[in-house]
C-alpha cells in the first residue's frame, strides 16, 4: 500500500471516528429536549438545530481536516 494510500485511509477513519463520537455526544442533548421541551415549532427548530450542529462539524471536519 502506497504512503499516500495509507494517510487518506487514516484520515478517513479519524473524522469516521469524530463524526460517531459526536453523534454519541449529540443524542443526549436531543433527548433532553425531547423529555423536556412541549410539542411546538421552536421545539421541532431546536432539535433541527442539534441536528445542524452534528452537520456542520461533520463538513467542517471534511473541509478542513482535525486537530
């Protein structure tokens, strides 16, 4: 396997990593809102919102690359 083969597989598997660790992260976060929050259309945005967030980073991490 080339070098250049084995640092894109690497990469690919750290930000795989990242993205499942912050959907882990993430999941409490929209349950909480669901257990607490009254059925209404700011409470559909909010968890809109944690979704974007999970997105976000996610495309983030693609564009830019991780610490």
């Amino acid at each position: 396997m080339k070098l250049e083969d084995e640092v894109k597989e690497h990469m690919e598997r750290k930000q795989r990593l990242f993205y499942e660790e912050l959907l882990k992260k993430l999941k409490p976060i929209k349950k909480y809102l669901e257990d607490n929050l009254p059925e209404s259309k700011n409470k559909v945005r909010a968890l809109e919102r944690v979704d974007d967030v999970g997105m976000i980073a996610k495309y983030t991490a693609e564009l830019h690359g991780l610490k």
